[in-house]
C-alpha cells in the first residue's frame, strides 16, 4: 500500500480497500463501507469501531492487511486473561515508527547529544524496542537496558552519565527512591514517563526529587507503541501528529462522537500502518482533545493526560474515581510516599475501596492513625467518597518495575 500522509482521505480509502482485500474478518467489519463514499473525514463517523475484542477473535493475525510474509516483527499485549493481543509490522511500519517516535522524544527536548536509558522492558512489550529505535532515529546514545536489576540501572546511569530515563512513572519512582539512598551521582535531564496514569503530584516530587524535566509520553501497542502521543516541555497536553493518527472522541457508553473539547474515550484512526491498520480503535482511555495554541508554538491536536481507562473507573457508592484521581489527591498529603495500592472489595453488591499507601518515615503508633484520619479526611474532600485507609510503613508495599498495578481485588 502506498501511504500519502497529505491526504489522509485518500490515504483513509487506501486503508479500507488494502484491508478488505486482504482480510476475509476486515472484509466482513467494513462490508457495509464503500471506500468512495469517504469523501471528507468527517465521513470517518459512517465507519464501525474496532475494539480489542475483534483482535482477540481474528486471534492471532486475522487483521492483517497485507501478506504475512511482508511482516518483519510481532509485538504482542498481554490480556487479563487467555491469548495476548498480537500486533505485527512491515519494514515500512517499522520505519514509520522509529520516525514518530523519534519525532515525538524531540518534541520532548531530546536531541542527538542525549544518552537515553531505556528502562521500559525490552521482548513483547512494545515500549523498550519503541522508545529504543526512536532514540536512535534521533542520533541520541542508546542504553537498552530494559526494566528491572535497579542496581545495574544505577550503575549505567552514573557510569554512563545518562541524561534522559525512559520508563514507566511508577519504576521512575522506584528509582528515584534508590538514587536517594544510595546517593547516586547522576546527569538526567528529562524524563519521559507513560505506560499507564500517572498525576502531576508524581511529576512534582520525580521533576524535584531528581532535578528532571518530567514528560508524558502515551501510546498502545494496537496502535503502533509509544509516540502516539508526547508532550514538549510547556506540559500543557502531548502532541499528537495528526498526519498519522485521525483522532475522536466518543461517549464511553453509547459511542456517541462528542464535541471537540468534551472528556470521553479517545478513538484512534491510523493512517500510517500497512500490516494492521486500525479504523476508529476504541482506546478505551478518557482524555479531551484540545487545539489551542500550545506554549511551543505548535497549533495541531494535543489530548490531556489520560485520566484512566474506562474499565478501570471504580464506582464507589455511586461516585465514579479513576485510580488516578486518588494518585492526585494522595499526592497532596504531605509525608507520603506515592506507593499506594487500592483495595476493591464487594459486599452487598457494593464496591468498597481501601487506600493503602506508604507513610515517607516510619511513623508512631499515634502519628500513624493522625496519618489514616488526615489522608481519609483529604480523600473524603477531594473525591466525595468515604474510603478505609491504611497507613504502611516505608518499603512494604511491592515496588513496580513495568507497569504498575495498582488495584487489587479482595475479598
Ligand atoms: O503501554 C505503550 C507505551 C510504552 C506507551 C511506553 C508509553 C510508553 P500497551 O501495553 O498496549 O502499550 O498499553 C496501552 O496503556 O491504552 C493506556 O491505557 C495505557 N497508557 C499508555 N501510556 C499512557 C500514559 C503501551 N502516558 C495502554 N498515561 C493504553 C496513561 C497510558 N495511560
């Protein structure tokens, strides 16, 4: 297929007819859809979604839409249960990548003089690889050393005088814990966090704790990897480059397209994939989408750091809390730590939520329930919901070094 990024209507088309031709599962999601009826994107509405169930039923590579003997690499998402979600590339989407990836770390303020550490894990996962070939792109120096052996990351910072970390914001902190203790000499500059929600509380305390500028970066392996999205140093939305990616947003429920500017789950159209395009894929991640001028001067899409996907809402007595909203309202309470697990357990039918989080310092028996009654009051305010509390001491609850999870079901 050839790809013309200055016509994304006609690239749009393209897209229909190669994975119609291709797919015998695309062939009958798009057999209502005549590709010459999109004549503008606003004929983007008339085209059906397409949601992690259809990957999981055309499992593991009913959606290609080009040759299997065209792809060149296999990535793959794993679920919550049964077969991963497989997603697969070209050369050319390869090539692609590196380029928006690398665009998106340059966007970010990294250049060709930067040593980045990757610390996102390296094998199915698409963020080392992805954050790795665009960092290369770039012409930046490349420390591939995946996610995990903290000590090794330490030594490689120091060593190696690593200027921009790249992992998840939740390994971040783990390392920025261990650079405090061990007080490790370091040169980092920026970091770029994405992976899963994270707070401006978390940016404040990683930005001053490690000296950094701390970024977004956001993507999904559907739909490419990361440097789907990535915000420059005003921090005000990440970028997205609309050449590549047609964006919308919908109302979670009922699908319904919003207005621009309105909170909903972010549908994402590409137009620069060969081996498995994805028309209108339901993220499943709330955000907005805005297009005023950003601080940088760039006047294209921006979408707000992602508030939570839409599976992970809990609904506490009637309130809807995203996991991040609690990061945020923890994140004001002063001599916390920022590790925090939330207990989700059902009686009666009713969801009851336990914050279990990290106190900073060991804490007396008094100032430990002090503790509980401040952050319950904290939340109660912020949140509108009454929540149990836990108090941990330092270091018990388990570090993350990929993405972390941060809801636990119990009984
Ligand atoms: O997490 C790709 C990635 C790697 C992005 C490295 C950024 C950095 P998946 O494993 O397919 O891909 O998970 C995608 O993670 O739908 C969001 O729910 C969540 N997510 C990704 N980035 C962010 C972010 C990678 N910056 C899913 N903020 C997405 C919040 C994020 N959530």
């Amino acid at each position: 297929m050839t790809l013309h990024h200055n016509d994304p209507v006609h690239t749009l088309r393209q897209t229909i007819i190669s994975a119609k031709k291709a797919s015998a599962a695309w062939n009958a999601k798009l057999k209502d859809v005549s590709p010459e009826e999109i004549k503008s994107l606003d004929d983007l509405k008339k085209l059906p979604f397409t949601e992690k169930s259809d990957l999981r039923d055309n499992y593991p590579l009913g959606l290609l839409a080009c040759p299997k003997r065209d792809l060149v690499r296999v990535h793959a998402s794993s679920g919550t249960t049964g077969k991963p979600t497989v997603v697969a590339y070209t050369a050319g989407d390869l090539d692609r990548w590196s380029s928006i990836m690398g665009q998106a770390m340059a966007t970010g303020g990294v250049t060709s003089e930067d040593v980045v550490q990757v610390a996102y894990g390296y094998g199915l996962f698409t963020g080392g690889l992805g954050v790795h070939y665009g960092a290369e792109r770039l012409g930046a120096t490349v420390i591939p050393a995946s996610g995990g052996f903290s000590d090794r990351q330490l030594m490689l910072m120091e060593d190696l005088e690593t200027t921009v970390l790249a992992c998840t914001p939740s390994y971040g902190l783990r390392l920025a814990d261990l650079i405090e203790e061990k007080a490790i000499k370091h040169s980092l500059k920026i970091g770029i966090f994405g992976a899963e929600p994270w707070s401006e509380g978390l940016r404040k305390n990683l930005e001053d704790r490690l000296g950094i500028v701390a970024l977004d970066i956001y993507g999904l392996s559907e739909i490419m990897g990361p440097g789907v999205a990535m915000e420059c140093q005003h921090k005000c939305g990440l970028h997205v480059d609309e050449s590549q990616f047609l964006l919308e947003i919908i109302d979670p429920a009922t699908g319904e397209v919003l207005p621009e500017g309105s909170e909903g789950e972010l549908v994402v159209t590409t137009l620069c994939k060969e081996a498995l395009p994805m028309i209108r894929y339901r993220t499943k991640d709330i955000t907005r989408i805005t297009r005023d001028r950003c601080g940088c001067g760039a006047e294209g899409a921006r979408i707000d750091r992602i508030k939570g996907r839409s599976d992970d809402m809990l609904i506490i007595r009637g309130v809807n809390v995203f996991p991040s909203q609690i990061e945020v309202a923890l994140s004001h309470i002063s001599g916390l730590s920022l590790h925090y697990v939330l207990e989700v357990s059902e009686k009666d039918d009713l969801k009851e939520l336990t914050v279990c989080c990290e106190s900073s310092e060991s804490l007396s028996e008094r100032e430990g329930k002090e503790m509980v009654k401040k952050t319950g009051s904290h939340l109660a305010a912020m949140l509108g919901i009454r929540t149990g509390v836990r108090i941990l001491p330092p270091g018990s609850i388990a570090r993350s070094e990929g993405k972390a999870v941060r809801v636990k079901k119990v009984a």
